[in-house]
C-alpha cells in the first residue's frame, strides 16, 4: 500500500511539473527537427498577402499598392 502511494505522488507531482513522458518526447524532437525553409525572396505574393501586409490590390495591373508588397505582381 505504501508503495502505490508513493507512486501516486511521484506520478501526480511530475504531471504537476508538466515533465510527463509525451512532453519530453516532443521536446526532444522538436529540437532535432529539420529547419524549415522560407519561400524564395522573388515569390509573388498572393492577394490575402498583399492587403495583410498593408497593402490594396490593383486589379487593373495586377500589382499590390503599398505596404510590404508594393509594386509586386500578384500570384
């Protein structure tokens, strides 16, 4: 009796702790995860980029007007 408590309070402290045996597993993996890569400087932006970035569409060129992508063609 006296050891299932013992390992009822070891178990609930470490949950506790939040150093229960998923979160160690994914912390070790997220460390050696592949580095993800960016999308190339010279990639059209799309319309939703555009006017988060601050900018408006311009339909009849087809550019993004001001804001981050200003002068860019749209994808």
């Amino acid at each position: 009796m006296r050891i299932r408590r013992s390992l009822a309070a070891g178990i609930a402290t470490a949950a506790l702790a939040g150093l229960g045996l998923t979160g160690a597993s994914t912390a070790s993996a997220a460390t050696y995860a592949a580095p993800t890569h960016a999308a190339p400087a010279d990639a059209a932006p799309t319309v939703g980029e555009c006017e988060d970035g601050g900018g408006t569409v311009d339909w009849a060129t087809g550019t993004c007007k001001g804001g981050k992508y200003d002068g860019q063609k749209i994808d």
